[in-house]
C-alpha cells in the first residue's frame, strides 16, 4: 500500500498539530515495513522529524496554495491508496481521505478565533468531513461534538486517543531545575501551564486565580510559568500580568521545544490546565507522565482524559481554580498521590496503540477503495 501524511505542520511551530503528526509518523515507521508513506512538508527542518524511510515533498506553507493547488497535484503524481488530513483536504482530492478533525471549538465557540479563521475552518472543514471516508478525533466528547455538528458523518467518525510521546517522563527534579535555570533563567518553585496565549486557554483566568492565591497565602513563593507561543491575543494575556500585582512572578518563556518541556514539567512543582475548551487535551497526559501532579477545568473533554487522575475546577471561577492549586501546593500527601495517579494514567495512553488504530483505518479505506476500483474496471474480452 501507499500513504500519503499531510505533515505540513512539522516545523512550523504549530503546536497540537504538529505533535500528532510526528508522532504518528514515528509509530508508522516502527510498526509498517512493508507500505510506503509519502510525507508532505513545508520547511527545510522538517526533515529532521520525517522518519529516514519515508519520502517527503515539499508543499506550500500557504495554505491557499496548498489546499489549492499543491496539494491535488502531488497526490496526482504520486497516486497514493489514501491521503490523511487535519481538518482540511484539497480542492479536488483526486483520492480517499482520512481526516482528524482535534475538535470542532471553531463552531461552537468562533468567538476564540480570529473572525477570518473561524470562518475558513467552518466553511472547510464541512466540505471535508462530508467527503472523508473516515474522520478520527481523540475523545468521546469529541467524536460527540463532531457528530452533533456533522449528523450525516456520524457512523464515519472512530475514536483514536493520543498520548504522551515517549520523551516525557520522570528525571531526577533537581538536574530539571538547574537546566530550567540555565536555559530560561527560571527560579523554582513555580506552577507552570502549557498553551498558545489564545482566549480558550484561560491564561488571564489562571494569573486571577494565582494573584488571588498568592494574596491569600503569603507563605506560597511560587513563580507563574506560562509557557506557550505568542498570538495576536498575547497583548492581553501580558496586559492581564503587567495589572495583577504580581507581574514580576509571571513569566513567558514563549514556544518551547518537546526537550525544553520535559525539564520545565519535571522541575514545577504542580501543573495547571485552565482551558476552557479541548479536544483531547494533551498537555495533561506529558504533565501527567513527568510525574507532575495536575489541576484542570472540568470541561469539554479533559475530565475524560484525566479520569480522577486530577483535581478539576470550573475554569470561570478564579476561586476554584485557586483552591485547587492551593490544595495541591500547601498538601504534600494530596499531591503525592495526585502524582503518582497521575502517572498511571498518562500509562494507559501510547502513540504506538494510536499508530496502530490509525494504521488500521488506513487498511480498512483503501483496501475498500482498491476493491471499488476493482469493480468499476470493465471485464476482460474472453478470446
């Protein structure tokens, strides 16, 4: 068989995105010798994360052009069983899709993108999921969402969870506290989380809830690390800081590399996930298998990711999302066991079990697909 992977995404910081794609990649390359996989990137670094095996093109990294036109051109000649997406295919796909589509916030919640963007994803992703042969998503609550937005895809969609890649787990804390030190001047204690600086991550919440906290116990002498890229919404995130009084405890390290969270999750001394919105919600299970106790909202799907392995709070109550960090920091026992929870459950997710669900949907299509071609071919002249 022959699979063609929309990998744009790798090295160009975009985040979720990307992390699926290279992951599954990872999982394909180790689990299927046999079929070829061509893989579609847009920048030189790329490379660095595409399997050594798998042949890679070079896409635009516009997506007019590539959902335009590169892509429809590079499956024409390379006559793949199957393409798999992110959310959006091409125009005129000239061969069956595979689309994971994370989460449908861009429709029931537009108001956390720009006005442009929720509009494309709305317009795009429709035409998409009614055309794909499957569409896979991460969590019930996703493939929920989706079904209700989408009815007439509903026997379409399967679940695939994600995890944690290997690279997360425990080190000893006091050598991830002197390279967080080294390299971004980072002081411990702190309480990080992880995220785009973007409205459906609540950073603005979250320094509420830890300027709350902070004024309460005064003995607490954590830093806030908010680690994530900077967006049109970052202005606001800092304004929010700059005003809560405790500006100097508040950091933004900015986009961080997979190496550089494993020391940042291992040196804080609790983990915190106030989105409102997720559809899986990954950053929770690297926390989770670096051995870090977590707090998180109890919203969309992130209570069925964490399965009692945190602390849940409303993300719209500063209070409890303070008290859940409160409980977590002043309560050495709670936080001991949250950790230890927590790392058992970050166990019971793999990217080599993804891999290989996806791998097998991959089969399902075109094996289905060859058999169609079989049937439409007219019947031999018998002589």
């Amino acid at each position: 068989m022959r699979f063609s992977v929309d990998a744009h995404a790798i090295g160009r910081h975009l985040t979720g995105n990307e992390v699926y794609v290279r992951n599954l990649l990872a999982g394909f390359a180790s689990l299927d010798h046999d079929s070829e996989f061509i893989t579609y990137v847009s920048t030189d670094a790329a490379s660095l994360w595409v399997p050594e095996r798998f042949p890679f093109r070079r896409v635009a990294g516009n997506p007019f052009l590539r959902l335009g036109c590169d892509l429809s051109r590079q499956l024409r000649q390379d006559r793949p069983d199957l393409v798999h997406v992110q959310y959006t295919a091409p125009l005129g796909c000239p061969v069956p899709a595979v689309v994971t589509v994370h989460d449908v916030s861009f429709l029931e919640h537009p108001e956390y993108f720009p006005f442009t963007r929720a509009i494309q994803l709305q317009l795009t992703v429709r035409r998409t999921v009614g055309k794909a042969a499957r569409i896979l998503t991460g969590s019930e609550f996703s493939r929920s969402s989706i079904a209700k937005a989408y009815p007439q895809a509903r026997d379409r969609i399967v679940v695939v969870p994600n995890a944690a890649a290997p690279e997360f787990r425990p080190i000893q804390r006091e050598h991830a506290r002197q390279v967080v030190e080294a390299r971004f001047g980072l002081q411990t204690p702190y309480v990080l989380s992880v995220g785009d600086l973007q409205p459906r991550k609540n950073q603005i919440g979250l320094i509420r809830a830890f300027s709350s906290l902070m004024r309460a116990q005064p003995q607490l002498r954590h830093d806030l690390v908010l680690a994530g890229k900077n967006t049109w919404f970052g202005p606001r995130v800092r304004e929010a800081a700059a005003q809560s009084g405790l500006a100097g405890r508040i950091r933004f390290p900015g986009f961080v590399t997979d190496d550089d969270l494993l020391y940042l999750y291992n040196a804080c001394d609790v983990f915190v996930f106030p989105s409102f919105y997720e559809g899986f919600g990954l950053p929770l299970l690297e926390a989770m298998a670096c051995g870090r106790a977590v707090a998180c909202s109890d919203t969309s799907a992130m209570p069925e990711v964490a399965d009692g392995a945190a602390i849940l709070f409303d993300p719209s109550s500063a209070d409890q999302m303070a008290r859940a960090m409160g409980d977590l920091l002043l309560d050495a026992d709670l936080r001991t066991r949250m950790e230890r929870l927590g790392l058992q459950r970050s166990k019971d997710f793999s990217w080599q079990k993804t891999a290989q669900k996806t791998l097998d949907i991959y089969y399902e299509v075109a094996g289905a697909n060859v058999h169609a071609r079989a049937k439409a071919k007219p019947a031999q002249a018998v002589r």
